[in-house]
C-alpha cells in the first residue's frame, strides 16, 4: 500500500519529508541540461527561448531564458545551486514551495532586467538560483541573528551566492540585476513562508 512520506519537525512550524524525493528539483535541474545540449546541438534558436533586446510581447522568455546557457561553467555552477539548495527548500516545504521560488524569483528577476536595460542581454538561471538559496537562509538567518541554534551552514551558503553573484563579472549574459532581484525575492518569500508558520499574530 502506498505510505505517505515521513516527516520531521525542525521548528518554526516546519517539517523535513525524509522519504520525499526532490521531483521538482530534479525536473529543474534535467530541464536546464536539457536546455544546453538542445542550444549546443544547434536544435534551438537562441532568439527563441533567450532575452536578446526588448521582450516585444515575447513573455515567455521570461520563464525560457532560465533553462539557456551559453557557457558550461556558468551552467555547472548554477544548475549545482539550484540542485543544493532547490532539494533542501523542497525537502522543508515541498515541490510547490521549490518551484514557486525558482519561477517566480527567475521571471521577477528577468523582467527587472528588461525593463532597465534598453538591450537587455539575459540568460541562465542565476536570478533562481539566488532565490532557492535565500529562501532557504531565512530560517538560519534569523535564528543567527536571534543568537540561537542553527542546523545550517551559512559560510557555505555565503559562498555560493557570492560566487553566483560575481558571475556575471565572467560571463556577460548572466545578468547581475536579475541575480540580485531574484536574491531579494527569495528574501521576500522565505520571509513570508516562516510568518505562516509562526504563530504569533
């Protein structure tokens, strides 16, 4: 018979899904990969899925340019984010959680981007990426901040978003406003998420 997935509370409200496995974030990660053998194989056209100059009512980019990667580092560094930090958010609060995140955070991200830049050039899913990881910190932020214990790694996860942030500095189409962006609605979320789980009014 099927048997629903364990749990285990981790405070806040919260609960881990032991025996869950991260669908979601693996859906992400293979659709990213699968974006760059397509775009390497030349079975894409880049202007097609990419943001290269003004939208023009081409709104689906804004979801599409997050799984398109020029460059296979840029593509290793941030598909391995999202796969660390989308597993760990879904482990907490489930698929829906982990995807409303990587979407909404990439799309806010690119459309910022857009609408700032006259010619704006932006691709990959750093923005994403930035929000998974901020969403999944704030619990260990505030409990840091708070002075109290911490299961998490915040060096760690310092780390990666710095490397995430300098990485337009090497790669031009990742964009650092959309990283940005996407870093503060990440904030934003997992803020959010944690006061539904407090219960103070």
């Amino acid at each position: 018979m099927f048997a629903p997935p364990r749990t285990r509370r981790v405070g806040h409200g919260t609960s881990l899904r032991v025996d869950s496995r991260p669908y979601a974030t693996i859906a992400l990660v293979a659709l990213g990969c699968a974006g760059w053998v397509l775009l390497r194989g030349g079975y894409v056209d880049i202007g097609k899925l990419m943001i290269i100059g003004p939208l023009d009512g081409d709104w689906w980019k804004l979801f599409s340019t997050q799984f398109v990667y020029l460059n296979g580092l840029y593509a290793f560094v941030t598909l391995l984010a999202v796969a660390i930090f989308g597993w760990l958010l879904e482990r907490r609060r489930g698929p829906a959680a982990a995807l409303a995140v990587f979407l909404g955070a990439g799309a806010t991200g690119a459309l910022v981007a857009s609408a700032v830049y006259a010619e704006p050039f932006v691709s990959g899913g750093n923005g994403a990426a930035l929000g998974l990881l901020a969403a999944w910190a704030v619990p260990d932020l505030v409990d840091a901040r708070a002075g109290n214990y911490y299961e998490g790694d915040l060096l760690g996860v310092a780390a990666i978003a710095a490397l995430l942030l300098a990485m337009p500095y090497a790669r031009p189409e990742a964009s650092w406003l959309a990283g940005v962006t996407g870093a503060v609605v990440g904030l934003v979320l997992g803020f959010g998420m944690r006061r539904l789980d407090s219960p103070d009014p």
